[in-house]
C-alpha cells in the first residue's frame, strides 16, 4: 500500500474487487500529512477519531476499510490486522508518550478502539495508526483539567442532525478551522434507510465519512457522542419502532444501528452495546468550570403520547409516569445537579426542552415526540433547579434542525414566571427544516423563545469563563455547497447567576419591519426573499414576525429584497451589506388591487404554485389556480383546481383543493380525497383586473368524457373569498349520474376539519357527517379558516382530521347541465376557541 494513496469523496468503486494483501508490521516513521480535500490513504479511507477524554486518558479510534461503498466486507481480507498506534506530544511525534498495537478483526468490520491511559491533564496531543507500510493522517486530541481544577476558559462546539442528502457538510469544514476543545455530537449522525440490517448500518457510517469535512473534524477534536432517533428509525421510543422498516423485529433492528454506531465511533468500552441496549448516558468534567451531563432521550423513553406528531395534548400527555429519560436516567441526572460543585452545570441532549405552542389561539398545538409530549417529566428536572439551585444550568439541544435560544421556567404558560435556566438549540448540519414557517408563525405565543432561525444550517460555538457563558450561533449560507462561506448569524451571552440569555452582537446582514402604506402598521406574515443584484443566487427566504419584523443574513454585497403578503402589492428594494454592519430596510406596502394573472406567488410553508400558475388575489385574500404545475397526489388533474390560499396577514397553510371531482361512484375510505375524475385541458385569465377579476378552466369527468366541465374564479374587492361556479354539461345521449363536491386537504400544523353542527372533526379515520349549515371548513394553528361555502345546502359531508370533502348525488340528463357554486374563503378566525364561528358572519 502506498502511503500517498489518494482518491476523491465520489470515487471508491474504482477499488472494488481489490483485495488488501497480508499486513506487516514495521516501524513506524513520520507520515505525510493528510488534508480534508483528499480521500485519507488505503486502508484508513475513513480518517481517524478521538472522543471521549477525561483528566487522563482518551479513545482513539479508526477502521481499516479499503472499499468503504463495499458494505459486505469493505474490501479487506477476512482476517484479523494488526495495527500499531502511538500518541505524541508534538506533531512530528518526536516526543512519543504512549504507543501500542491492537488487532482489528472482520468481526466488527476491521474497527479499532483504544482507550490511552496515563497521560497529562489538560494538554494536546497527537496521534496516528499504522497497517503495514501505510500510516492514517495524523488526529490531535487532548485531555480534560483535573476534577476540581480550577479553569479558567473552556471552548466546545456542540453538532447535530447531518443528513448524506442535505449536502457535502460545509459546516464541518468550518469547524475544522476553529479553535475549539471539543465537539458534542447531540444525535443524528447518520439517517436510516428501510432496510434495518446491520451491514447497512454499517454501509451508512462509511458513507458518512466518505465527507472529507467530517473527517478533518474528528481528525481535529475528540468528540462527545450521543444517539438521537435516526441511528436507528425515526421518532422511536424505547422497545417502540417509528415506522414500518423491512419487517425485522424492531429490536433487532436497534440492536443493529447499536452496533454500527459503536463500530464507526470513538466510544469507550462502557458504551458498547449488549445486543438492543447500550449505556450512553454519561458525566464528564472540565475542572471546576464545567460538568456536562450527556442524556440518552430515546433507548429508555415513554411512547409518544396521543400518536405522536404536531397536535393538541390528549389526557395522556400529562401522566406524571410518562418519561423521556427512564427513571433510573433521571434519577441519575438529579443527583448529579443536586451534588455538583461546578460554576456551570449543562445537560446535553437531543430535543427542544422549552414548551412551543404552535397554536395562536386559546388551544396548544406541540410537538409530542420533543419534551411538549413529557410535560411531567419536564417539569421534574426544572422543578428541580428552581429548587436546589445548582449554578448557572444550562441545556444543549438538538433535533429540530434550527437556532433557538429559550429561556426556561416552571410554567411556561406564564410569561412572568421565573426563568430557572438557558437553552441553546443548535441548527442542523445539513438537514433541512420544512417546519420552519410554522415555527415562525407561532413565535409570537411564545415569549420566552429569545431567538430563532430555521433559514440556515450550521452549528453552534461556545465559549465559557467563571464570569460568563457565550454562544455563537454559527451557519453557513448554502448548505449544498462545499465552499459556502460562514458567518455568525447572532450571539448570545449567560452571566454567572444570572439565568436567561442576552444579545451582545447587533447582528449582521440584512434586518427590517414591514409596514401598510397607509396606516404604518407592523405586516406579520410577509414573506421576504433576499438575491444577489449580480447574479441572481437566492440567499434566504422568510417571512416576518408578529412585529413586522425580519432578519435575512447576507454577506457584504448589494442585493434586491422582495416583499409579498397576502392582500398588498409585491415590492422589490435593493440594499448594500457592509461588512461588520447590520443593514435595516424599511419597505412599506400598498393594498393590493383586485387582480388576476401570473408572475406572482401565495407566499407560505405549503406554497407550491410557480409563478406562471394563475393567483386571484384582492385586499383580503389570496390564490392560486394551477395552470399547469402538478401535484402528486393528484397525478394529471391539477391543472385548473386551487392549489394554495391564504388570508391576509397570513400565509398558506393548504395543500390544494380538489374542487371539483365528478365520480361515478361515492368516494368512500381513507383515499377517498384523491378524486382523479375532473381534467380541466385549459385555462386562461377571462378578466385580469378591473371591479372583478376572472379566470376559467375547461374539461371533462374523467370517467365520463362526454360530461363537460367549466369552472369560473371570480374575485372582487373587500369580499374574503373568491367565488368557484363549476357547470357540469351532459354532451351525450344518455343520463348521467355522478357524484359531484369538492375536498379541502390542509397539511400545516394542527390541522382539523369543520363541518357545522358536529363542531371540529381531528379523528384520523373518515366519517359522514350531515351539515347544518352548508359549508365545510379547515383550519390550523395559525389563526386562520379555509371554507367551502355552498349556495345551495342538499350535500353530506365526509371527513377526517386532515381532509373534508364534500358529497351530493346529481343526475344529469343529455343536454342538460348542473351548476355548482361556492365560495373559497380563506379569514383569520381570532383565535377563537371554535376556529369555525367566524364562517357565520360571511
């Protein structure tokens, strides 16, 4: 094997087939220093590791692996090798303390593990390994101060969520070029596919860290590692699957991703599992300073309650024997803050901590599978620190792949309630957040969130003394490219005794408020998308807070800024970023006319029209008439039906309106909304503006081509809704008899049917319903109701939690025709405790 040996990130198949020769052992001489552009050299493909280090000792870690895309065998030898390591004061290991060898065996995939003991406190160190004549790049690591030491600063940077899809990890690179003492992984280090076995477990590790930037941050740092869901399946709990998988017993598919984890990891031997279980909860200090208490929220917690997702709290979310940690966990966690003598006390863990209510109304809507869906066992530990006091308690959290720092209280309900602790939740590395508009939306229920940003990926740095505990929350501008550059998108500050954190950077970038022309009013709810002047590249898009408010990170340059919000006119401003400087914007709107056309959007987390679909739009509404972009759910049927809605001051939370079907059957069961019967094969603007501005689209039943269709958006100023008359015309020459409606599907947060006189419907399993009044209606977490409202009544109504549709029986003989009409209204329902009482006065 040469030791020069090179290959790039994408191109390990070229080694496929070859085999690794038989291992000697020599002397070990100086290697060439490995760089992260550069695939490390056969067989240490995969780099090297370090985690793990206390006062006096420290894991290494590699895994000999000539082919890492060959999951079966990896292309070595089914063998044992053995390899030589050594640690050294220095670089060029002129001053070596400890060397050894260990074997690797094909048993656990050629891994190797070696825990270092009797080294100095509180130094850096080097180390390498060697197989045959080939040496891996060389890793630095180093050890923690004495318990009870004093120390005088710390610097960590704590990770999570890295998704091989969401791109090359520019996040890592730009860690790999800190100064820092350690990295926390806080969980997610790899994502599971379907197929539970344990070679593709192991497949996924070495695909990782194929990332040459993954790698230059563990060859950097030792890192402290924990498990969120994703090692094993999504969102599971306990002994308790997430999902469907390929069929294996679920614990044999988590003794499996167990196994994978610890073989890829710098894990000591206290943490290798035993079959389905593991011990990964965990202490360490950093002198006096610090004492970290890593928690393990998956292998021992509660099913999530009421079936798990965004909803409203069932009666078993507050069982008091619910837990996230499992008793003994908790217990261990309690004693440790009760007796700690550290300045700074931090649980490290894996999801948000602080209550979030999503909804803007009287109700809640939580996320169950975070610690909203533990609320006892969650109120224990911040009972605990309100009580006992331990200093200055901090909480690291992962998961939910955005920025958050939150203050923590007993009641979370009561803004005026004592905050007894910090949360820093860091982004993602490099997995997306489609969550991120209804975060945004429901910011304003929830007073103790200090901060948040779900636009960018990164993660987080922080730098701690006796006097004071500082976070950089650091992300990069495109997470899709290696190069992207990083930046501090803001910083926060924890003094000692004093819980609760504080700005200390004015930030940099573009910031603004969004106001009405007229009134000067703060707009919520505008969406704002920020481009380079030059070339066009897209470098953030949100929307503003219940204050108007904005905040689009830019590098230095000049930029347009577009504003879009339901019921006004779209503006573009252009801006200049200086370096070290926040630039304010100020873009205030004028009321939207009455208009029908292309070239605009209905800004929202469900959005999905492109801009040359067709939106009506006035002062109070908002929508889009597909004239061409298709859904998948309904596959060659979308064209000319509602695809996105929106009142103002909000944003569009639908997934589309199937309006209208005509069935020759009455649609029954779960699938009964994908009604793939009408086809409109045109359609065009009739009247583009003026006192009323109309679009059509023309086609035919599906199953009964002979029967035409037409339907006809008419929208004018001051009215909440866009009229839909759809005429249905017999071409042929016998009777026809169909089923005809229409199907409201909502996917944003807290989504839930109305049907009048049987109030809010949210059961998962469609049912009949018969209307007392003629509507049907949807609505979700963000103060807003969509509605069908019907001229004439004679219809049922079907429904579950997430989509309604409504259904009458017409026959239309030859030459005849029935019309169809409604309104589509889309209007804030004021957070009423019934969404659907508002409908009453349209």
């Amino acid at each position: 094997m040469n030791q020069q040996s090179t290959l790039h990130r994408r191109g390990f198949l070229a080694l496929a087939g070859g085999a690794l020769g038989v291992l000697a052992v020599g002397q070990i001489a100086q290697p060439a220093m490995a760089h992260a552009d550069d695939v490390d050299a056969v067989p240490f493909t995969l780099g090297v590791a370090s985690g793990d280090p206390d006062h006096h000792s420290v894991v290494l870690w590699t895994r000999l692996v000539a082919d890492p895309l060959n999951a079966e065998t990896g292309g070595m030898p089914a063998e044992p090798v053995e390899v030589l390591w050594e640690v050294a004061r220095d670089d060029a290991f002129r001053h070596v303390v400890r060397r050894g060898s260990v074997t690797a065996v094909p048993e656990s995939v050629h891994t190797v593990h070696v825990v270092v003991d009797d080294l100095a406190p509180d130094r850096w160190y080097w180390y390498r390994f060697k197989a045959g004549d080939t040496y891996s790049r060389t890793g630095r690591t180093r050890t923690m101060p004495p318990p009870g030491a004093k120390a005088d600063h710390m610097r960590f940077a704590f990770v999570s969520c890295q998704s091989w899809a969401g791109g090359p990890y520019p996040a890592y690179r730009d860690l790999a070029e800190q100064d820092v003492d350690f990295v926390l992984h806080l969980g997610d280090y790899i994502y599971e596919t379907a197929n539970g076995g344990l070679t593709e477990f192991r497949r996924l590790h070495a695909l990782y860290k194929t990332s040459p930037h993954l790698r230059a941050a563990h060859a950097r740092f030792p890192f402290f590692l924990t498990w969120d869901d994703h090692e094993v399946q999504n969102n599971y709990a306990g002994d308790i699957q997430g999902g469907a998988g390929d069929g294996r017993p679920f614990l044999e598919r988590r003794a499996n991703g167990y196994q994978a984890y610890y073989e890829h990891l710098p894990m000591r031997p206290a943490q290798q599992p035993h079959g389905p279980d593991a011990l990964m909860y965990r202490r360490f200090d950093f002198g006096r300073l610090a004492e970290f208490s890593i928690l393990d929220t998956r292998q021992y917690r509660s099913d999530q309650p009421c079936g798990d997702g965004r909803k409203a709290p069932c009666a078993e979310t507050a069982d008091p024997a619910r837990t996230m940690t499992g008793p003994e966990q908790e217990q261990w966690l309690l004693s440790g803050l009760g007796r700690s003598k550290a300045r700074w006390n931090v649980v490290a863990q894996q999801t948000i901590m602080a209550q979030f209510d999503y909804d803007l109304g009287p109700g809640k809507i939580v996320n169950l599978d975070e610690w909203d869906g533990y609320p006892a066992a969650r109120s224990r530990i911040l009972d605990f620190i309100a009580e006992r006091r331990p200093s200055n308690p901090v909480v690291l959290s992962g998961d939910w792949h955005t920025h958050w720092v939150n203050d923590l209280k007993t009641d979370f309900d009561d803004p005026n309630s004592e905050t007894v602790a910090t949360e820093f939740a860091g982004t993602s590395i490099s997995s997306g957040a489609g969550w991120d508009a209804d975060v945004r939306a429901g910011l304003a229920a929830n007073p103790h969130v200090k901060f948040y940003n779900g636009t960018y990926r990164g993660y987080v740095i922080c730098d701690v003394t006796p006097e004071r505990w500082r976070s950089d929350l650091r992300i990069v501008l495109a997470a899709a490219d290696p190069a992207s550059p990083a930046y501090t998108i803001a910083a926060f500050e924890v003094r000692d005794g004093e819980p609760g954190a504080r700005r200390i950077d004015e930030g940099d970038g573009l910031a603004g408020r969004v106001t009405d022309k007229a009134t000067g009013t703060p707009l919520p709810n505008v969406q704002v998308t920020v481009t380079a002047a030059d070339t066009g590249l897209r470098i953030a898009t949100g929307t503003t807070d219940a204050t108007g408010e904005f905040l689009a990170f830019a590098p230095p340059g000049d930029y347009k800024i577009a504003i879009n919000g339901v019921g006004y006119e779209p503006v573009t401003v252009t801006a200049k970023v200086t370096q070290g400087r926040q630039t304010r914007v100020e873009p205030a709107l004028e009321r939207a006319a009455v208009r029908a056309g292309t070239g605009r959007s209905v800004p929202g987390p469900q959005s999905q029209a492109a801009l040359t679909d067709i939106v009506l739009s006035n002062d109070l509404v908002a929508l889009t008439v597909s004239a061409g972009t298709q859904d998948s759910q309904l596959p060659g049927v979308t064209v000319g039906k509602p695809m996105d809605l929106a009142a103002v001051g909000h944003l569009d939370q639908i997934d589309w309106l199937n309006l209208p079907y005509a069935s020759l059957t009455q649609p029954r069961g779960g699938n009964a909304w994908q009604q793939l019967t009408v086809r409109a094969d045109t359609t065009q603007v009739v009247s583009a503006t003026g006192p009323e501005a109309v679009a059509r689209a023309t086609g035919a039943c599906t199953a009964a081509p002979e029967v035409r269709v037409v339907t006809t958006y008419t929208i004018r100023a001051g009215e909440p809704w866009v009229s839909a008359e759809s005429v249905f015309t017999n071409q042929g020459t016998a009777a026809r008899t169909l089923w005809i409606g229409d199907v409201i599907d909502h996917d944003g947060a807290g989504q839930r049917s109305g049907v009048p006189g049987a109030g809010i419907v949210t059961a998962s399993a469609p049912a009949d319903f018969t209307p007392a009044a003629p509507w049907i209606g949807m609505t979700g977490s963000d103060g807003q109701t969509y509605a069908l409202l019907y001229d004439e009544p004679g219809f049922t109504a079907y429904a579950c939690g997430i989509w309604v549709m409504s259904q009458r029986q017409v026959t239309i003989q030859p030459g005849a025709a029935f019309t169809l009409r409604r309104r589509i209204a889309a209007v804030d329902n004021g957070g009423a405790a019934d969404p659907f009482a508002v409908l009453a006065n349209l």
